[in-house]
C-alpha cells in the first residue's frame, strides 16, 4: 500500500483524465507511476540509443574536426548574400 498527497490542481487532473479514460483514479495513478519508473530506471541515456550508435555511414569523416570551419563558411555566405 502506498498513499500520496498531492496538490488540489492535480487532483484534479487525475479525476478528469480517469473520467476521460474510463478508467478509475487509482489506476490513472497506477500507469503514472509505472510510466516513470520504466522511464527513470533506464542505466543511462546512452542505453537508450545504443542500438542507434555507429549506424550512420555518410557524410564527411572529419565533421566534428571542421565544425568551425563549416560555421564560419555558412556565416560568410549568409553575409554576403545580403549585400
């Protein structure tokens, strides 16, 4: 068993989200509670997109070596496209 105040406001936010689900109060609460935990239980950000690392294969290789230069030129182009 667990029991836990909230503010008014929220309370009344539950009651109105149970009622447009059809679902009770408690079980509102219940999928809240479950949803952050799954959320906030993960080891860290990296585990969450470690499937996605490593997985692009285009583009210059030296990207975040010439990022400065990249910028400086966009700013060039920008400034003198206006002249």
């Amino acid at each position: 068993m667990l029991s836990v105040r909230v503010s008014e406001k929220t309370r009344r936010a539950v009651a109105r989200r149970a009622r447009a689900s059809g679902r009770t109060e408690s079980a509102v609460v219940r999928q809240a509670i479950e949803d952050y935990v799954e959320r906030e239980s993960t080891e860290a950000p990296y585990e969450a997109l470690r499937s996605l690392l490593g997985l692009v294969r285009d583009g210059p290789s030296d990207l975040s070596e010439r990022s400065g230069d990249r910028v400086r030129s966009l700013l060039l182009a920008r400034r003198s496209g206006r002249k």
